[in-house]
C-alpha cells in the first residue's frame, strides 16, 4: 500500500509506523518525507498484520488499480540479504536461507509470477523472468525497519554491483514486536543506480503474520517469510518507484488488494516447490469476474495455482 511517510503513534497497536494519506479521490504519491531531519524513501506496500487495516476499503467503488504514468520491471534480478548475528546460529536459520533462495528460485517464469503480467508501463510490460543470485549474510547488528534510509543504505553496502532491475530484500533477525506490519518494500540509490529493496522482520513465532500453513512442508518462520515475500516482490515488479506505476485510489497496490486471502492450500512455483501464498490484484480478473474474492468480496485476485 502506498503510504506518504508521516510518523504516527497508532494507539497502542504500533510503536511508530508510516502511512499514507487517505484521499477516496485519489493518492498523491510523495516520493520523500522529512524523518528526524533527514529525507527518508517511503515505505511502499506495507504488509499491515493480521487484523490490522487502517484504511477500509469503501463499498460500491470501482476497486480496479489504474496507471499513475511510471515504469514497471520487465524482468528482475534478485538477490537477498540476511541481516544480523543470528544468521550464524544454525537453530535461528533452520529451513530459512536455503528456503528462501528456493522461493526466489522457483518464483521465476511459475504462474504466480505471471498474475502480474497484464500490467504494462513507461518501460514496458511486467514479466515473469526473476534472476536469483542468491544470498549475502551481513551479521553486524540489524536495523529494525523503522528507517527505510537505513534498509537502503545495507542493500549499497552488501550490493558492489547493483543492476538497475536489481530488487534486493532484507530479511532482518529482528522480530515484529509492536509494529503492526510484517514488510515493506521501496527503493533508493546505489552508486548511482537506482534499485528495489524490501524489508522482513524476522516472523518466527508470530501469530499477526502467520499464513497458517499446515502442509508441513516449511518451519512457521519460512512460510511466514514466503507469504510475505510473494506480497512484496508483486508490488515491487508492478509499482517499483517514483512517480508510481499501478495502485488504486486508496493507494493499495497489487499485493495489498488481496492480503491475508488464500485461494487454494498450497501454490506451486516453477521449481516444483509449493507453498501457502496469497494471491494478487488483477484488473482483468476482477472485470471478467474469473479470480477469487479478497477480504471485500471482490473477485479480483489470482494465485495462478
């Protein structure tokens, strides 16, 4: 979900969080708010918890996602960082690394990459490709994703080579706490090249963020990880950064549209791997009344299972 970058106390259900102004006529997109002094890029996307959503949506409007004049990612290189000490301890990382590196994998050309492929930009149109490169370990003590600058700022120092369709997520071993929020993604400047970022705490543990996968297949930890990978990695590919490609008049972006909804138990990707994910937004989907209802009844969203 875009959301402009203001600081707010959310009674007792965050610490400090960012959100982004409610306009039912439209959402400007700020592309840097003023934090402590210093310009900060917006969080984007923001995977609000379980049960946690500060802007309903309103009944009766078209819900469809129009194009706000911005590129797309046609084809994305990806490689991930795990940030802090506890990436070293073998208890803490079980299934995580190998399993996310599996995700990004199999995310490549599967049919829930290809839910995304209606949308088109200034660039051209969304593809399916994910180059995986892999993973980083940075166990220096991690940021708390409070601050996207400093998000930003790891992706530059761990990435020597950014790549201008590089996405790059964070997955820190800092648990939610208070946050109401499980992720974000946004975007930033590496040697002069601008690339994607996304944000994970670490979901061990934690029911608000939870898909409540039963399969077996994964820890808790990693399906949590995977679910809201697939949320983040969406939206970054269909409305990766300033002025803004796909969101609706709410401001919620693909992935948004369709949170916390699960169309079948598991989703196949191209590797052959199988995990509980949601499903994402598709305007023509929801015009031609073929995908699954979101958590308004809206018959818009598609897993490509």
């Amino acid at each position: 979900m875009k959301y402009k970058m203001l600081v707010l106390l959310l009674v007792s259900l965050l610490t400090v969080a960012f959100a982004q102004t409610n306009d039912t006529s439209g959402v400007a997109r700020q592309d840097l708010s003023l934090i402590n002094g210093q310009h900060e890029p917006p969080m984007l996307g923001i995977h609000w918890a379980r049960g946690f959503n500060p802007f309903a949506r309103t009944p009766g409007n078209n819900p469809d996602m129009t194009y706000h004049g911005g590129v797309i990612m046609p084809s994305v290189v990806s490689e991930a960082i795990f940030w802090g000490p506890k990436w070293t301890n073998s208890t803490f990382v079980g299934d995580k690394i190998t399993g996310l590196d599996s995700w990004h994998s199999g995310f490549n050309n599967s049919n829930y990459a290809k839910t995304s492929d209606e949308y088109t930009g200034s660039n051209g149109q969304v593809g399916p490709s994910v180059t995986h490169n892999g993973h980083l370990i940075d166990t220096s003590t991690a940021a708390n994703g409070s601050s996207s600058s400093a998000i930003v700022a790891e992706v530059c120092k761990e990435i020597t080579n950014p790549v201008s369709n590089g996405y790059y997520p964070v997955y820190v071993d800092v648990p939610r706490g208070n946050a109401g929020y499980c992720a974000y993604h946004t975007f930033g400047s590496c040697s002069g090249v601008t690339v994607q970022v996304a944000f994970f705490f670490s979901l061990d543990g934690d029911p608000g963020c939870d898909p409540q996968d039963t399969s077996g297949l994964h820890s808790q930890g990693l399906a949590a990880l995977a679910n809201v990978s697939g949320h983040e990695l969406s939206e970054a590919r269909t409305d990766p950064d300033s002025p803004g490609a796909w969101y609706d008049r709410r401001g919620q972006e693909n992935g948004d549209k369709c949170a916390w909804t699960f169309n079948v138990p598991l989703v196949t990707f191209s590797n052959g791997t199988q995990w509980k994910i949601q499903g994402e937004w598709s305007n023509n989907a929801y015009n031609t009344g073929t995908g699954y209802p979101n958590s308004s009844g809206q018959r818009g969203c598609l897993d490509g299972h």
